[in-house]
C-alpha cells in the first residue's frame, strides 16, 4: 500500500483510480497465479482505505476493475466473478465496465443476439452493458458508472460508419430510461501502441465528431450546494484588525495571517530565508483594478525578499460533508514601478485542513499545485474535502520565486461550498493518533520518493 499512497500522492489533479485490469482473464494474472474475485475486492479494498486516508483525495473515487466480458479462465462466467467481487468489496465509488460489439457493423449496438448455452441470457455484443449493470448488487446501484473501454473487438476500419455514433445514443438511451448513470465512454484506444489504435484514422476520428455533436449529458440528481454565508467577510471588507505587536500586518476581519521563516518552496529562485510580508487593506479609491466584489481587497507584499504566507479562515463544519472553497487573485509582480505590469513570477496555492487546523504547514492540510498569478485576476479553487471534525480550515499561501522590487498579491471574492453532511467522518471523530500516524506516513512517502534509504 506505501506505493498506491506515494502514486496518488504524486499524481496531482488525479482523483479516479481504477484498481486493476479484467483480472479475470489469464493474461493479466501476475506470475500465471489465478486472480480469484475475492483476492481482487481485497486488493481493492485496501487501496480504497489507503487512497481515502491521504489528506486531499477523500472524495477520489476508487473504481472497482473492469470484468472481461465473454471469458472464464477463472472457471467461472464473467458476469458471476463481477457479481462475486462486487458482494466481497465493504466500499465501492464507481464502477469501470467492459463492452464491444463483434464487428463494425452498427447495427451490433443494439443486437440483442445472446451467448450460446449455458451463457444464453448474456448479450453476445455491445449490450452486454447492460448484463453488467442490471447484475449490480443492491446496495451499489447509485454509484457511477463508467464504461472505460469499447471498440470493434478488433482494429478499427478506417471508416465512417456510423458505429460510433450508434453507441453514444445507446448508452444516452439507457440514462434516458432511469438505469444506473453511464457517465463516460471510452473509445479503446487513441495512440498506435497496437493494432486498435484510433490515432490517423480520420474516418473514425470524424465518425466521433459526429457523435459529439448531439451533445449528449446526463441528468445530475444531486442537490444544489450551499455557498457564500458560511465564511464571515468573503470580501475581505474593513474593518481590517492589526496582529499583536506587528503594525504592518493588517488583515481583513474574520481572517488571520500566517507566514513562514523557512525556505522559499519555490525551487529554483531566491535564496531564503523567507520574510514577513505587510499585510494591508487595498480600497476601491486607491486603485479599482484591484477590487472585484465590494470596496476592499486583501493584499499582502514584500520589496526585494521572498516571502511564503497568506490568510486563513478556519469556518464551522459538519462532519462527513464535503467542503471546497474558491477565490480570486491577482499580483503585482515586477521591477517595473508601473503596477500595472506583473511581469514577475508570483505563484498561489489554496490549501484546506479537513479536521480544521490552524497550522498552514501541518501535513493535514491538502495543497493545490502553486498557480501563476498576473496582473489580472485569476479565479482558483482548493481540493474537495471531507470534514472530519466540527470545523475546516482554508489557506490562501502565495510566494514569490524572485526577489524583486514589488511582489504584491491582491485577493477577493472567496467562496465556500459544501455538499453532503449527516454521515460518519472518514476516520472516525477527532483522532489525534490517526492524525499523527497520517503525519508519519506522509513523512515515510516522502522519504521513499525521494530514493532516501
């Protein structure tokens, strides 16, 4: 499990994971050794707890694998092995579906010709889809499903046949007709690594054009999220408060600061150690470009030293909802004395502490990749993440890689949206043990991707 946590740890903006390939049929089987559903939903189970842990990925979505259809080296069929594992697995977010029809021709879409005997209720082409989701077990027929790999059942013929047309209406059909949601279909495959490559095949390449055309979506059941009245001063309107004992540092109230002394986490640029920024009110008055919503921004700067800091806001919440937050930015970075040039490089991350942390640099709180910040402002928004305790906190970081004349970033408009609520939180209440032994597993991850032995 350390290597799924570092992998997901790595792949930043990833948050679906399909954990595995038809592990029914032999080829995919490590070392020849049957790969029976049980051992596959134990398998998955444990990357669904490892992948759930990892501050920032709490609402990935950890895909069971995909069953090969119309094959039984596992000695048994395909649709009792899907069946088998899905009834083994405690957890499931998503399931991944294999289907094709045996041949171009269109009219396999919506061919209901069956298996010989004893397989004779089970679809003999592309509506084997359909086996799939009507065997689904009971308690997961609400989660997603995505259908990860459809073709010919053979190299695609460089022709404009209306086959792949005929497939995204069947499946609109289906979500037409109330049956679990297919949220995607994956054409195998778009690069020439082998003979069902889609790459220079215009024809076909046409042939989806023309089916992505009608536009085909699904209906989304969820309800609205709520937004905007659980943060105190999104707008980072006066009256603004002074830190204790520091006459530059002026924040928005309802906000506080943070700011670091270390290195600069920009590599590459200046040598640290990092400075404390002023912090200040940026009225509509003095200058319009920097105000988006109501009279007032934030701004935090520094002249000729780097500086790694931001404001935070830690807001109430419930446990197990799941909260995102969004704001603009702007910068003034530059040796230029023209504000209106930010020719510099100034970089944002939003970060959010689920169990509602005020340490900007503890390792539960789940960063976004640094942002690029010019001179005209720039919407960006955290990860999603579930509650895990009566509050969450938001973290709004901004560094400078370079020591120039004016690193001024300006920030406005914030947002906060929550969705869900009312279940258990993904560790359980407050665990201080759990949050130091996540501490300790992120440190080992980090030691481990680095080569460190």
């Amino acid at each position: 499990m350390q290597r799924v946590r570092t992998l997901v740890q790595n792949s930043k903006f990833c948050h679906r994971w399909i954990i595995g390939n038809e592990p029914n049929v032999r080829w995919e089987w490590p070392g020849g050794q049957v790969l029976t559903p049980q051992y596959v939903a134990t398998c998955y189970n444990r990357c669904w707890t490892a992948i759930h842990d990892l501050p920032g990925h709490e609402l990935d979505e950890v895909i069971v694998p995909p069953i090969g259809p119309w094959n039984i080296d596992a000695g048994m069929g395909w649709i009792d092995y899907f069946v088998a594992m899905l009834d083994a697995c405690q957890q499931v977010d998503a399931l991944a579906i294999h289907a094709y029809s045996h041949g171009a021709d269109p009219g396999l879409i919506t061919s209901n010709t069956t298996m010989q005997p004893p397989y004779e209720d089970q679809y003999y082409n592309f509506r084997v889809y359909r086996n799939w989701l009507e065997a689904v077990p009971e308690q997961w027929r609400a989660v997603p499903a995505y259908l990860t790999e459809t073709d010919q059942n053979g190299p695609w013929l460089d022709e404009q046949n209306g086959w792949i047309p005929a497939m995204y209406r069947e499946v609109d059909q289906w979500n037409q007709s109330g049956g679990q949601t297919i949220l995607c279909a994956c054409l195998y495959r778009w690069p020439n690594y082998d003979p069902f490559g889609i790459d220079g095949k215009a024809n076909v390449i046409a042939d989806w054009q023309t089916a992505q055309a009608e536009g085909y979506t699904w209906t989304d059941t969820t309800e609205p999220p709520e937004e905007d009245d659980m943060l105190k001063n999104p707008s980072f309107e006066l009256p603004y408060h002074e830190a204790p004992g520091l006459q530059t540092v002026k924040v928005a109230d309802g906000w506080q600061y943070f700011a670091s002394s270390g290195a600069p986490p920009l590599a590459g640029g200046s040598s640290g150690p990092c400075q404390l920024p002023e912090y200040k009110p940026l009225p509509k008055s003095q200058d319009p470009r920097r105000v988006i919503d109501g009279d007032t921004s934030q701004c935090w700067f520094i002249r000729w030293k780097v500086m790694d800091g931001g404001v935070y806001q830690r807001v109430e919440a419930e446990v197990g909802a799941s909260y995102h937050f969004d704001v603009a930015a702007q910068a003034w970075c530059s040796n230029s004395d023209d504000p209106t040039v930010s020719d510099g490089e100034l970089y944002v991350s939003l970060g959010i502490d689920p169990y509602g942390g005020t340490d900007a640099f503890a390792q539960s709180v789940a960063w976004t990749e640094w942002a690029y910040i010019g001179a005209e402002y720039k919407r960006l928004e955290s990860h999603k993440a579930l509650a895990g305790a009566g509050y969450v906190t938001l973290f709004i970081r901004a560094a400078n890689k370079w020591a120039l004349s004016h690193n001024d970033v300006y920030i406005d408009d914030a947002h906060l949206t929550k969705a869900g609520g009312g279940t258990e939180p993904p560790v359980g209440e407050v665990d201080y043990e759990r949050i130091r032994q996540i501490v300790r597993e992120e440190i080992d991850r980090t030691v481990w991707a680095s080569g460190v032995q």
